[in-house]
C-alpha cells in the first residue's frame, strides 16, 4: 500500500474514527494527515499507518502537485474532501 502525499484516506481508529484527511506526508510507520479544518496544514495528525485506510482517488494527482509546490492550503484540502465525498453519493 501506497502512502503518497495527496492522497485521501480515511481514520480506522481513535476519536477521529470514519473522518477523511489527506496524508500530507510519510515518515517510516506514520503519517501527517490534514482535513483544512480540525487538522489544518499549521496543525497535521500523526498518525500510524495501520490506523488508516488509504483511498484511492482519480484526482489526487492535483492535490500532490499542490503539495509538492508548497502551494496548498486548507482551503484546497476541504474541496478536495468535498468533492471525493460528492462523487461517493453519486
């Protein structure tokens, strides 16, 4: 399993159980997870990796390069959030 920076997953365990984050960066068995609101860049959850569920999404390409550049904020991280959660109900 991949953990790659813009990817969507989802919290397995803790009191942050069944929330979406993006992973914002990797370090050996953790983690840094953001949602842009309770967990904003300023602020990331570490978490383990065997606490979460990576989700595989079409559009995280976008929020990588984003990420990669330095250029995101929560602002995008909420959208990005959102948008996965439209395209769920659909």
């Amino acid at each position: 399993m991949e953990y790659k920076a813009g990817t969507i997953c989802e919290s397995l365990a803790g009191h942050d159980r069944g929330e979406l984050f993006v992973i914002i960066e990797e370090q050996k068995e953790y983690v840094f997870l953001v949602n842009g609101d309770s967990r904003p860049l300023a602020k990331p959850k570490k978490k383990k990796k065997k606490h979460i569920q990576v989700i595989y999404d079409e559009e995280e390409w976008k929020s990588k390069v984003l990420i990669e550049r330095g250029r995101i904020r929560d602002e995008h991280i909420r959208s990005l959030i959102r948008g996965y959660k439209r395209r769920g109900q659909s």
